[in-house]
C-alpha cells in the first residue's frame, strides 16, 4: 500500500513539474521557491544535488527506484548548503526519483538517470 502511495505521490509531482513548465499551473511564492537540479545526469558515480531558492535547510533526500523502492535515504542536521554530493555508484542502471524534503516540510522531486 505503501509503494502504491509513493508512486502516486511521485506520478503526480512529476505531472505536476510538467505542467509548470508548460506554464499550466503557477501557484507557489517566489520568495519561497526551490528548484532542485542533479548533475551529471546520467550519472556514473557520483551526482551533485543543486538546490536554488531562498531561505532553505534540507532535512532529508531520499531516492526511489522507479517502482517505488527507497533505495537511498540521508537525513541532515542544519543543512542549509546548496549543493549536495551523493554517491549512487552501487544503484542499478535505470531511473530515480530523488527527493529532498526540507525543515519547513515542503519537498522537491527530480528525476535521476543512472548509466
């Protein structure tokens, strides 16, 4: 039930991304906005996770396998950086869902590619 859920959540942030940026939807605040960005993607071995925005502090990123699987969890203590390093030499090849949840409790999803 639980996969169910997750895969659900992340179907309908992913549809949810796709449509603000086709400018169908426009309902968060500048002020608070954040945008997650991982790079190289594809990825080998190791991936920086950007985070652009205003007054952030990241509390946890967790990765999900395209099934729904949480494949990879990091809590953090006082993490306001704005880039993250993350090793995901032992993923399989395939696609992610990386997830970055912050203090105030809102989250981010983007997609990862591993070669």
């Amino acid at each position: 039930m639980k996969q169910i859920l997750l895969i659900m959540f992340l179907t309908f942030s992913a549809l949810t991304v796709q449509a603000q940026n086709k400018g169908g939807i426009s309902i968060s605040n500048n002020a608070a906005e954040k945008t997650v960005k991982i790079s190289p993607n594809p990825a080998i071995a190791d991936v920086q996770v950007s985070i652009e925005g205003n007054q952030f502090e990241v509390k946890a990123i967790s990765i999900y396998s395209i099934i729904g699987s949480e494949v990879f969890s990091q809590t953090y203590t006082n993490s306001s950086s704005k880039n993250i390093e993350l090793n995901v030499r032992n993923l399989k090849k395939g696609k992610y869902m990386v997830r970055v949840m912050f203090e105030d409790g809102t989250t981010e999803v983007a997609t990862l590619i591993k070669q």
